[in-house]
C-alpha cells in the first residue's frame, strides 16, 4: 500500500532542513531512493550552471584583458 513519507535532510541538531520533501512510495527505501535521485539531478545541475557560470566569468575576464577566445569572420 502506498504512503506518503516526508523525508527531510539536515546539517546537525537544530538547523532548518536543507531539502524536505513529501514522496509517496510503498515502503521507506523507495521513499529514500526517489528523494536521492532527485538530489543527484539537482546535484548534476548545479554543477552545470557552475561551469557555465564559470565560463562568463573567465570570457569576461578574457575581454577586458583583451584576450578574444573566438573570432567571427568579418
């Protein structure tokens, strides 16, 4: 039978949770893998925007030093 499980993840005693979630799942494991995958997913798009964000910064850089990485043709 399937239930709703309310999963929340915390840095020590006291602290607000850093994800809560509330999942339906049959059994707690499952509940506990769905809320994982979801982190891994968010974990892999972060990483992402990081390194897009980290490719700006250094463009930007690269301009003002006047360094120009791709040319188009005039």
């Amino acid at each position: 039978m399937t239930a709703q499980w309310r999963i929340e993840i915390r840095l020590g005693d006291g602290h607000a949770p850093l994800r809560s979630v509330l999942v339906e799942a049959d059994t707690e494991v499952e509940a506990l893998r769905q809320v994982l995958e979801e982190a891994e997913r968010d974990h892999v798009a972060a990483e992402e925007l990081l390194l897009d964000g980290q490719e700006e910064v250094f463009s930007r850089t690269e301009v003002v030093d006047g360094h120009v990485e791709h040319q188009g043709e005039a």
